[in-house]
C-alpha cells in the first residue's frame, strides 16, 4: 500500500469518529510521526476480537459442512 493510500484511509477513519483514531506530528529535526490515540487502540483491540471471532464461525460452520456431508 502506497504511503498515500494509507494516509487516506487514516484520514477517512478520523473523519468517521467523533475523537481521531490516529495522532500525527509534523516533521522537523526529532522527525514526525503517528500514534493511536486511546480510542483508537480500544478499536482496534475490539476489531481483533471480532476478527477472532469471525475466524472461529468460519471453522465451525466448516465444520458443520463436513459433518452435515457425513450424514
């Protein structure tokens, strides 16, 4: 992904919340940078949870699949 793109969506993010997702600071002589904000890490741990989770449904309906296929 291009610097850009991911600069793009950080912004698209910021504008869909009411507090930003992502901190940035300007370059200079200590350099720049960017930071989740407390928001933004309790969004993206709950985002990881239902990634698990969405992973755990993929194994059971697959599951389900093959049993429903043994009967």
């Amino acid at each position: 992904m291009s610097y850009k793109r991911a600069w793009m969506l950080v912004e698209t993010l910021n504008a869909g919340f009411d507090v930003p997702m992502v901190e940035s600071t300007r370059g200079g002589p200590q350099g720049g940078g960017a930071r989740l904000t407390e928001l933004g890490a309790e969004v993206l741990a709950l985002y990881r949870k239902m990634e698990a989770v969405r992973a755990d449904a993929d194994i059971l309906r697959a599951r389900l699949a093959t049993q429903q296929d043994q009967d």
